[in-house]
C-alpha cells in the first residue's frame, strides 16, 4: 500500500519531470519564407478591428505601433494620415478599412505591405482578489502587391507584470486589488500596457523580420 510520503513523493517527481519537459520545448521556428521573398520596406497599419467593450481600444493600439515598427527598420506611413484619408474618402470604421482590397490599398497609399490588427482585451479586469489591465492583439501582415500573407503573430501584455507583490494577506490583496481599479481609471494604464503589448508583437521570438532600415541582423 503506497504511503502519503511516498504519493508525495511520486507527485512531485512528476511534477519535476514536466517542468524540464516544458523547458525542454523551445517555441517553433516560424516560416519566414514568403516574409524573405517579398521583403517589404514600407508598411501601412490600418485601423485594427475592436473585439472588446471598451472604445479606446482602437485607437490606443494604433498609436502604440509605429514606433516598434519603425525601430524595426520600416517606414510607417503616418498613422493620423492613414486614418484621415479612410474617411475622407467615406471608410469611418475599421473593419470596412480592413475588407478593402490590397490592390487598392497598394493604389492609394503606396506600401508595400499592411498590417492587420484585431484587439483582442483592451482595459482592466477587477477579480476577487487582483486587478489588472490587460491587452491582447492578433496581427497579420500582407503584401500589398500581391495579396500574400507574409506573417501573422499575436502577443499580450498585463500590468500584472509589473508588480507581482502579494504583501499583507488576503485583506491587503483586497485592497490592493480596488486601489489598481481605481488607479487604472483615473489613469490611462490601459495606453502603457498596449505600448507593451505592440513592442512584444513586433520583437517576439516569433514576431516581424528586421527591415531594411534595421541595425539588427535578421533571424534565420
């Protein structure tokens, strides 16, 4: 009959072994193959699609993106510019932004490729005893000449990274908990979590190739 100790025991040595298992998996090399044969200099972000309740979220990640994108090595025509042509010309949502045809993307802007984005959470979250704002996007880049899909990625980013103290028992949690609500209202927390969340997408393991402006070399 096994003892406590030895069930214990049995546990923990499973426990052990999946850890190095995990460790043991590195994240799958990405087929950058399409990305290398159309090698595009100039990128066009279009207003990314908003999936969650809050109405800043579009805006507070088109503003975050140019900057990772541009120290990547790529021209990023100007996003205010973008956004003003659409409606000027009648496109005032970003989903009918982003059901235009390459073709005629490539037609009116002039890049080479455009950046697809869909805000996936965008704000804070309040739980029994936490509270943190979080942003998740999902991108996808096409040529714009030819209609490919060159690359798409996702990334995340939480303010519970951030400060991960758990001090002072669970009524200080509590506490802590309705304090980060209140300062992330009356704070635009969810702006800097989104400038995280961009720069993660960009230079993930997995994220966008250097372009040619870049100071890195490029990944294999």
């Amino acid at each position: 009959m096994m003892t406590l100790m030895s069930l214990i025991r049995r546990v923990g040595a499973v426990a052990v072994l999946a850890a190095l298992t995990a460790c043991a998996s590195p994240t799958k090399p990405y087929d950058y193959t399409a990305f290398k044969e159309a090698k595009p200099a100039s990128l066009l972000v279009l207003p990314p699609v908003n999936s969650t309740p809050d109405v800043n979220a579009t805006y507070g990640v088109l503003s975050t993106l140019s900057m990772p994108l541009g120290e990547a090595g790529y021209y990023v025509l100007p996003v205010t510019l973008v956004d003003e042509t659409l409606r000027t010309n009648g496109v005032t949502t970003p989903a009918d932004a982003q059901s235009i045809e390459p073709a005629k993307l490539r037609q009116i802007f002039g890049a080479d490729a455009a950046l697809y984005v869909e805000v996936k959470q965008y704000g804070s979250v309040y739980k029994v005893i936490s509270s943190e704002t979080v942003v998740e996007v999902q991108a996808k880049l096409v040529d714009l000449r030819t209609g490919t899909m060159l690359w798409d990625g996702k990334a995340t980013a939480s303010s519970a990274e951030q400060n991960n103290s758990s001090q002072g028992g669970l009524v200080g949690l509590l506490v802590k908990a309705l304090v980060d609500q209140i300062a992330s209202n009356l704070t635009d927390r969810s702006y800097q979590i989104a400038g995280m969340t961009s720069n993660r997408l960009v230079n993930a393991p997995n994220g966008l190739l250097p372009g040619p402006r870049a100071r890195v070399p490029v990944k294999n």
